[in-house]
C-alpha cells in the first residue's frame, strides 16, 4: 500500500492539452448532453466548458480552470451580497437533488458539498456510512450501488477508500459524479480551492513562487496543486520537508518536463522570505506505522510561526488544506497573511461553481 | 428466532375482504381525517381510498393497489417531464417534514424514502442510528419515541428490528407512520413496488407466471409478493429454491386457498421457459449461522446467467429486490429484460405516491 | 470526574442583573449587528433584546425570558394554524443555514433543532458524529473545527462533550452558536423550554410551587431549572430526592440569596398535593458507577404514578425532560395533567424563537 501510494497516478495523463478546450475525461464517453456556455455575447466567442464529471485534477487544463474560476467569483459575490439576508440566496439549483455517498467520513468536505448545494437552492440526500451500509456490508458492487442511488438523485458526490472508484463510478452512472476523495487516488475539487485560493490572494497565478513544506511524499493536495499549478507561466517552487517525507520523483519529473523550475531546501526562513505563497501540510502520523520515533522528528521540523511571518513578504500568504494540528503555530492566525480559514470558505464557492455548471451549465 | 423467522406473521390476516374497497389497517381506528379521493370526475364513481398507515402488505386490497399504482405512475410522469430541468418539479409536500426513524441502518431504502419526500417538496428529518440514540440506549419505549418525534414532523417512516414495531408505532402517533421495514416482520413499500413493477413491465397483473428463485424461507420479500399477488386473476407460481430454504408451508396453504396454482420445480432453466417474470433472491448467509457448507452449496444452485436470458420469452423480465452478489451474473445487466434497476427506481414512484396520498389525499 | 460534576458552573454567575435589559452574555463582546426589537409600537418603549449567542440559562433575565415566550407562542400559534396545510407553513428562515454540530449524539434534542429551522423554511447540515469526524480525530482544536464550520453556515448548535466548549465556540464565530448542551455543563434551551412549559400550562410563573423530584445533584435540567425560576415572585421549591443524589448547597444557597423559600421533604405524595408542578426526573444510572445497589434503592423510591394524580391539585401537571423510564407510570400518561410529552414539543418552539431571533430578530 505505502508503496502504491508512492506512485499515485498523476503521470498517466502526462500529454499537454491544446489550450482553450477541456479535455472531457479521457476514457469516459460524453454521456449528458453537453454544457455548452459562451463566453460572452459576441458571436464567435464561443467557448465551452463540457463538464460531465469531475473525477482528478489531471482533466482540467487552463482554459476550463479560468472558467470555473470565473463561476467561483460570481459565486462569491452572490454569497456576500445576500450574507445579510437569507432571502436574496439564489435559488438557480431548486429542484435538484444530489446525493453524498461517502464511504469513509470527511465531514469537512461534506458539509462543505451540502452547503454548496443548499446555497443554491438544492437539496441533498446524505449517507455518511456507506461503508457500513447494509447493501455494501452485504457485498454489493459499487456499480450496483450507483445504479441505485442514480435513480433518486440527480448529482452524485461520492468518496471513497480505494483508488479508482469515483472513475468507475462515473463509468456507469448517467449522472454527473464529483469525486470528494478515493483514497490514496484524488482529490479534485480540494486541488481546484488551492489554486482558486491562490488567484484570489496573489491576484495572478503566472509567475508565482510557491513553497510546498510538510509531508509532500503522501499528500495527495500538495502533489495535485503541484500538477495543476505546473499549467501557468515562470512558476517556481521550493520543497521544503524531512527527508523521510520528501516529494517523490514522478512529480518532479513532470514539473521538469514542464518547464516548472524547481528545488529542495532545508531553510524554511530562507524559501519564505522569497515565496509569494507558504503551503503548509500536517506531517501524517498514520503513515508511519510503528515509527512513532520517525513521526515526532518529522512533525517538529518546519513550523510556520511569527518567525516565518517575519521575513514573509507582505503581499504573500500562508496557506494549509487544513485539519491543522501544531505545525502552524495559534499565535499566526491573526496575521492578515494567515489565508488557510480564507482557503477552506473558497471550497465553499469552488463547489458552488462545479455544482452549477454540472448541473445547469454556465 | 429462527424459528420464530420461519413463521412469519402473514397468515395471521388470511381473511379475504370485499374487493374494491380499502380495508382500514384491521386494529386501528382511523385517527385522522380520512382522505377521500374520488377516481374520476364523474358523479357515483367515488372510490375512496382511506390511507392512514401502511404497515404490512395484507391491508391493501386490489382497488387499494390499483389507485396507488395510478398515483405511482403520476408520479413517474412527474419525474420524467421535469428531470430536464430541476425548476419543474412538484411542490405539492412543500412545508411538510418527514421523519425517517432507522432503528438499524438500510441506507437503500432510507434514501429513497428522503429523496421521495423531496422530489414533492417535502423537508426530512433523518436519524440512522435511533437504536444507538441516547434515549433509546437509556432504555426508553418506542411510544415515548414516537410521541416525541411526531411533535416535530408530519409523517414518521419507521424502521425496526423488531416484528410489530410499526404497528405498535402507528397505534401510538396521532399523524401517518409508513413501515419501512421491521425486523423479520414486513416490508409493505417493497411489496408495493414489486407488484407495481409486474404492472409496469408485462402490462397487466392477471394471468402472470412468476418464478420465485433463491431463497424462500427467509426472504420477506418473496412471501410477501406471493400474498399481495394472489389478489389476481390466474396467477401461477413457481418455487425454485435449495431445499434448504423452501418455501414454507403458510403460504403454499394461502396460495391454495386463494386459488393460486403453484408448484415447486428445480429445473430453473425450464421455469424461465414458461414465465413472465424471474424474481431472483439472494441467500441471505447470516441465516445459516456456523454452516457455511449449507450456504456454499445453496448459493451456487440457481444462478440467473446468459443461459437464463437464452430461454427466457422476450416479452419477460428478471426482478432482484436488491442488493445482489453473484445470484444475477453481470452480463445480464446489459439485457433489456434485466429489470432490477428499473424496479429499484419504481421504489421512488411508489414512495411518493404513498407520502402524498398519506399527507394529501390524491 | 464525579466530583467535577457535583460543582456546575451555575455559581459563577451569581451578581443579579438589573431587571429589564437583557445581559449580553458576559464574557463575549457583542460581534453581531445587534437586534433590536421594540416591544410595542407605543414610542419610547424599545426594549431591546440583543440575543447574539444562546450559551447558558444565566445570561438570561426576566425580561429576555418575557420575550423568548411571547415569540414561541407566536410559533405555536404558527405551527397550529398551518398544521392542515404544509402550504401554510412560515418561510421566514428561507435562505438561511444552520449547522448542528454533534460531538456526542442526542438525537431528540437534534431533530428538535432541525425541525425548527425547517419549519420556519430553513435548511440544515447535519453531523452528528463530529467527535470521530477525521478533522476532530486527527488532533483538530475546537476552534478550528468552528473556523470552518462558520464559513458553510449562518449558525451553529454545537452539542459537546465538555463542559465551557459552547462558550468557546461562540468565542471563535463570527455567527451565532448556539449550546445544545455541554457536557455536565448546561443545557440553555432545554431550561427555557421547562420554564415556557410551566407558563403555558398554569398561567403564571410568578407564585409557581414547584416540586422537583429525582436525580437533583446530577441532572443538570433541575439545577438550570432551579435556576431560571429564582427570577420570578414568591417561588416556593419542595426538593425531594433520594440521599445520594440530593440537591448541592450551591443551589440552595443561590435560591436563599434571591428570596426563594425551599424546603426538603420525602413524602412525595405531601409535597403533589401542594405542588402546581411536579417535575419528575430519571435517577441516571451511569452516575452510581460501581454501585448497582445505590442505584436500584434510589431509582424506585420517588414513582410518579396514579396515587401521586390522586392527590394532585386538579390545575397542577406532571413535566419530564425525558427521556423516562419508569419513574412516571405509563398509566400517567392519559391523565390531562402529564404535560411531559407538550413539553417535549414547546421544545421545538422554543427553539424556533431562538432561531427567528437570533437569524432575523423579532
């Protein structure tokens, strides 16, 4: 398994898209009928965004990125404008009923999924232990399970255990399926809210400098924001993490032939004072198995505290996918720079805006 | 309580009633006020369905069954006009609240009910885990339960492991109770939906052959069927199951007297042959307690494969209750006569019939 | 632990308010815009009850109390007019999101909140295992956890395993948070809803004899009880308990220092026949530990049943916080005086008060 997860499938879908159409998902047939949105009034302009499911980072290029972030925006305007009274929410998704199947628990990202929804008028049925759930303990397929819940719901959210499963998932649904996790696999709408965030922070995403720190050879996060940040121009990132948990070779290899400049460092003061961004990660106990001793030396090596803010540049930010145990220290919270709570409220728009488009289109 | 399983409460209401009108739940006073729906315009054509509770498939009638399924494929309609376009679905629940109330997990049959509710505009109140739920672990009754959620919803669908638990629940609420299930008890919607499927399917009710497979000893949902389809005209039977798990002698005794035909067969291939409808079970393992030999040896007898599909006529259907392991082997599925998805979706259908003919008359 | 226990939190807050301003809750500025809300249309008269956070029955004085009831009956009177139709029902919350946040189940009390805010057309996101959610059991602060939350919702109900974790959600949110109970700590609505019962059921407050009858040194519903009635006029409270549980001198005191008489008693059936209220509760099993047999002496010796009725005054009614077991025969229940199962529901409209003014003020 640890080995398994040391090559997670990002390199598969290696080949660069030709820039302003999305890929649909490759081995997937386009099922739906086809969302088509134009991107403005003038004739000929017509871009389009054919989102049928979203199932790994890997199949949004650049093009369908700024369209979805676009959505985002206009999500978050429409939340802020109606924050005061419940009554101006839109209502564009009333009638539509999504289903969150998910077979391990992440309240987080449920909850963040079912707001989302209800935001914009829909409703949500919820199973938080689909795992246990009589069908699945009985040995029913996943397919046989979607079949089932495809017929109550017109969107499915699902997360689970294994690699693979939101792509079989969505291999037989005719509903769309959003992909909240599969294990070790993806997290695609969490790699959207990281380089979202990142936009709405620094104001651009070309020529940034990023600082991945933590454990960057198990979180799926840092490696999908890797893949995806690799798409705009002159980025430059800096790894920073204990050797035990350094960034394995794969995503190196892609950023390389990417032409994404790269390296490691020890000197998480040094990567700060010349980062736009400082991502974060919580060095993961449980993939230490019995090395409780390898654990606590990892965990206390790269801390974001006011020295990091110190020599931080003004306009940068610090960034974590959150739960966040110690390696962020309290006392950054109340910096301006602290943009992590920020970054957890843009999953929010970020799922609105992929809700909409699956659902309504644009 | 194996032995009490294999005497299922059924024969208890084996007294035919008069046809067209619905007998009121036997033990229950009718407590609310009554629904009255007349089924047409037309003066003296007023039928009246009297729907209080449903809690087991022996209080319907065959006028009963024949409005349902009416308001069944109302609802279908419903569904298929307005799954372009969530903006077109009904409203007609809006402002009621359901209270799904799972004393043990059927998330299947949980989600369907909410997503029934809120495909008419309803609100839910979920709890899937009432047994656990600090009033019950405290050893409270299921009244004082019931008593207090009704004062918070308009309609309580109740699932029990205990046989009787919805009728005692349905004696004490003063608003609808819907079994969903108790125990080794009954499990009236997916009666509802199964007969309704026959319908959908083959076109009509009498004069159907219907092969019962796999497990018939067990398995309410088969003993249940053959009750509720012995309402019918020229309704013949077939038995086909490891001797393990024979259909018991309760209901071949109600078959007889109702004037079914039925014989017992072990020759699937044959049965397929000759029927309109293959309703293939699964052998349930948690019944055969410590001999997995005796579960090994009943599970691979009777498989719905290729070979099945070969003789069955054209115009017939396979039916599962759902889950299903390896009983129906996959290629099956891409048949047109495969039918089981279908008939999980007819689940939804039936449920918004019953919540709206409960909470507003048709 | 025990010990712990023995001590609530109630004498913290001693000093006696000034009679007609609501305190806002001590500790915590007010963050909100405020709600103001006049109390007639007369000029001059704007009470203002400034409600941003419902965390414990302190922070409410008799004004506020005036208040909370007039709106609840003004939901009563709501949910009676629109019980025939679900058409009718308020929308007043549409728009608006609460999320309940359980770090321990309590499904009553959950379902109460939820069908609040659906009745007055809110929505809900819902967890009810918090306490395992991964965030929570990967070392994730409270804090952090309401950090998130708040950023999905427009209020929160947190239900927590310990005691002052309400009071420090609330310190964290920019939204209001509301204590569906804490721990041994307390259990602000649960106290509002006992107080609003004895109003609605006799007429007054002010006179009220109470008998509170049970588990008084555990249960912290009679000491927060205790507590809110201490503010009305010419109080008189029989305690009568078994030994091991008896009332703490803290609350006596407290009762002493506001000019309530109290007194002592072990005749049950002399304190019923002057009592206008008689409120029974559940000797709890899990406090005696050990000691099985302290626990089966004290449970059977107070028992409400047909002998208590026999001797209770005719305008007088029997309350319960529920859950009961058999300390009030089930032959109580049809008797007009057992107010146990309405006081279960002016539960809900209780908490749809608090919602109306805490979201949309009055």
């Amino acid at each position: 398994m640890a080995a398994a997860r040391a090559t997670l499938p990002l390199p598969r879908v290696p080949a660069p898209s030709p820039r302003p159409q999305l890929r649909p998902f490759p081995s997937l047939p386009a099922r739906r009928g086809a969302v088509a949105c134009g991107a403005g009034s003038a004739a000929g302009v017509a871009a389009s965004l054919r989102l049928g499911d979203v199932i790994e980072a890997q199949q949004f290029d650049r093009a369908a990125l700024t369209e979805i972030f676009e959505v985002a925006r206009e999500m978050e305007a429409l939340e802020r404008g109606s924050s005061s009274r419940g009554a101006g929410r839109s209502r564009v998704l009333e009638g539509y009923l999504m289903a969150t199947l998910f077979y391990e628990p992440s309240t987080r990202t449920r909850l963040s999924f079912e707001a989302a929804m209800r935001r914009l008028g829909g409703e949500v049925l919820t199973t938080e232990n689909a795992r246990e759930f009589s069908s699945a303990a009985k040995g029913e397929t996943l397919e046989d399970t979607i079949r089932t819940v495809e017929g109550y719901s017109d969107i499915i959210v699902l997360r689970h255990f294994e690699s693979g499963a939101a792509r079989r998932a969505a291999a037989t649904a005719d509903i769309p399926v959003i992909n909240a996790g599969d294990g070790p696999g993806q997290h695609p709408t969490q790699a959207l809210l990281d380089v979202y965030t990142i936009e709405r922070e620094i104001g651009t995403l070309d020529g940034i400098k990023l600082g991945l720190v933590g454990d960057l050879a198990n979180g799926r996060t840092v490696r999908s924001l890797a893949y995806l940040i690799a798409k705009y121009q002159n980025i430059k990132i800096y790894f920073v993490s204990p050797d035990v948990v350094k960034m394995k070779d794969d995503i190196k290899e892609y950023l390389t032939s990417q032409g994404v400049e790269w390296e490691e460092s020890s000197d998480l003061l040094e990567v700060a004072s010349k980062c736009d961004v400082i991502y974060q990660t919580r060095i993961q106990k449980e993939r230490f198995g019995e090395r409780i001793d390898l654990y606590e030396a990892a965990r206390g090596k790269y801390i974001v505290d006011k020295k990091v803010l110190d020599v931080l540049p003004k306009h940068a930010v610090i960034m974590h996918p959150l739960p966040r145990l110690d390696e962020i220290t309290i006392d950054v919270d109340s910096d301006p720079r602290a943009a992590y709570f920020r970054q957890a409220k843009n999953g929010l728009y970020i799922r609105m805006a992929l809700l909409k488009l699956l659902l309504v289109g644009r």
